[in-house]
C-alpha cells in the first residue's frame, strides 16, 4: 500500500529544531508563572498566558516558514533589510517610548520591536554579499568594509533608541558570519584592533551616562548596592541559593518577594537556578547547546555556501542572546537588557527566534523536500 504525501513529508521533514525550542520553552513557560504567579500585579500574573499566546502564534509562523524555498530567503534579502532599516528609523522618529527607551513601534493593537527582526534581516543580507566571492577564498580588509557597514548601519541605529544589548549583538552576529567565511590572518588582527579601538571611543563618546555606569557597576557592584548594581546582587544571591538542586517549582524567595527584578524577563535564569538549582541549570544549558550544534550540523550538510552562512547567521543569534544573558545574570557580564531565548516574556522576540527555526528547518528540508 503506497504512503499518502503527508505521510511521506513529514517523514522527511526536520522536526529537531522545533522540537528543541519546543522543550525550552515549555520549561521556560513553566519558569514564567513561578516567577509572577505570586505578583500583585494583575498584568504580570496572567503574563504566563499571553506568553503561551504569542508562542502559539510564533511557532505557526515559524512552521509557515519552514516550507518556503531558500530560495526566497536569497531572492529577498536585501529588500528585507532595507525595509527593516526604514522601520528603525521610523522607530527614532514616532517610536512609542516605555522604560527610558524608544524601541517599538504601536499600530492599532499591534507593537512590534524591528530592532528584533532586523537581527534576521541583517544574516540574510550578510550572506549574501558573502558568496559574491568565492567561499574557498580568504577576505581581506577591504573585503569587509561593505558587510561591516551593512551590521553597523543598524546597530548604530538600534543603539541610538537606546538598546546596547542588541546594537552590540548585531555586530557580533556579523563577526561570526566573518569568521566563518574565512579571514586572512592579518585580517583577523586588524578585526581584533579595531574591535578594541571602537569599544574605548564607543565607551568614552557613545554610551549615555547610565550605560557607563552599568559598566563600573559590573565591575563592582557592591558600590551602588541599592541602584545600579541591585539587580546584580540579588541575581546572584537568586543563583547561589539553589545550590545544587533548588529550592523547587514556585519556591524562589527572590521572585515572590519581588527581590528581583525584571524576574520575567532578563533574569528568568535567576529564577529558573534558584529552584532548579546547578542540576536543572546543566539540563537546560544542554538543550541550548544541543540546538546550537544542530546548527553547525546544518551549516556543514548543506551544498550551497549562502545557506550555510545563514544558518551560522542564525546560530550566533541564539548563541549570544544565550551567553550574554546567562553571563550577566550571573555577574560575568554587564547587564545589557538581552532576553534568554524562548524563555523570557517577550511576543517579538519569541517570534524572532520562531522564524530563526523556521528558517533552518526550510534549509535542512531543501536537501530532501524541496
């Protein structure tokens, strides 16, 4: 008896990154309402639902995604880019303004974020200035300068809403694609040089006072104990109280008291070591390593140079919003605003990282669907 065809595609389609995203948010979700299910806030203790909302929504536009051709990511890339570049101009202009920052944009019923889905944007139009040459060829220096241009325009615009965090990530997500690309050695030191010359003049010309201050804060957080350096400090009393174990599921001292924080946000990890403890932090840092080298896998196994760049592209995403956040949660790292990928509340970014899947699962099924 023959297979129906939908039978026979979903035996061939990629299931693994959406099925990893799928566990880290369910453990996220979970995290969500411990960390505001005890809130007095009404508009925080139902967040948990509108997360499982826009995690509904996002995963359905990521499955859409996943069965459109890579060929379309090419074809539309750099229109995608520009489009993404006028959104963020419009956002320094009639942006809607919450928390000091001028980041979204409100239509109706509808805020988006652009500076989320210009991370996307900017991978797409990186890759595909890469292959303009030949990939078996080293770049040099003034091989960069257009890609550079192509994040820094961007990040600069993002770092003017304010918004470090993401400005900054931009640029790396370039540095990665750069790498990967191949760089002569001479190249890689000037990177290096410059790299270091920018962050002083970005330190001493760039950031706002308080975002300097975020920076001495790092350093010694003990000095502003009861302003800048608060979140740091209870952020890590939060992590050294789970010990080994945690305390258990709705058992954070520091997010039902409202110790912490922004505990639904950039410091879900806070909450989430504090009754998972060092043993579920393992588990759920192994779920985001399993991901990340699911797609180095994909970027290895598939024929054509522009979707390997893409999915390392979409891999560093997920790779620094991982690392910078975990990192500055636990006082390794200043604290730059960047959510934990699938786990902290967010609409805009949980669509970001979504699509980032759907768009790997589109590649990954070009080998053998498309």
């Amino acid at each position: 008896m023959r297979e129906s065809k939908v039978v026979a595609l979903l035996k061939k389609y990629d299931f693994s990154f959406f099925a990893i995203a799928l566990i880290i948010f369910s453990i996220g979700l979970i995290n969500l309402y411990s960390a505001v299910h005890s809130s007095t806030k009404i508009e925080l203790s139902n967040l948990y639902m509108m997360q499982l909302f826009w995690f509904s929504f996002s995963i359905v536009i990521g499955l859409v995604v996943s069965f459109i051709h890579p060929k379309l990511f090419f074809r539309l890339s750099y229109l995608a880019y520009a489009v993404n570049i006028l959104l963020l101009l419009l956002v320094l202009f009639l942006g809607h303004q919450g928390m000091g920052a001028q980041r979204w944009l409100v239509v109706g019923a509808i805020r988006m974020q652009p500076s989320e889905f210009m991370k996307i944007s900017v991978v797409l139009a990186l890759a595909r200035w890469f292959i303009r040459s030949n990939p078996d060829s080293e770049l040099g220096i003034k091989n960069l300068f257009i890609p550079f241009l192509i994040a820094f325009v961007p990040a600069l615009l993002i770092i003017a809403e304010p918004d470090l965090g993401t400005g900054l990530l931009i640029l790396l997500v370039f540095f990665v694609m750069a790498f990967y690309r191949r760089l002569r050695w001479k190249s890689i030191f000037v990177v290096a040089i410059i790299g270091l010359l920018s962050g002083s003049l970005l330190y001493k010309f760039g950031l706002k006072r308080y975002q300097q201050q975020r920076i001495y804060t790092f350093l010694n957080p003990a000095a502003d104990s009861k302003g800048m350096g608060y979140n740091a400090i209870q952020s890590k009393i939060a992590i050294g109280s789970g010990q080994f174990f945690g305390k258990g599921i709705l058992k954070s001292s520091q997010a039902s008291l409202n110790y912490l924080p922004e505990n639904h946000t950039d410091f879900v990890f806070s909450v989430f070591n504090e009754e998972h403890g060092f043993f579920g932090s393992v588990i759920l840092i192994a779920l985001y390593l399993a991901l990340f080298f699911r797609f180095i896998w994909l970027a290895t196994s598939v024929p054509k140079f522009f979707n390997a760049l893409v999915a390392i592209g979409l891999m560093s995403i997920f790779f620094w919003h991982t690392l910078i956040n975990m990192g500055m949660v636990m006082g390794l790292l200043p604290i730059v605003g960047l959510p934990l990928p699938l786990m902290s509340y967010g609409g805009s970014s949980l669509l970001t990282f979504c699509v980032c899947c759907g768009m790997a699962t589109s590649i990954s099924n070009s080998r053998n669907i498309f």
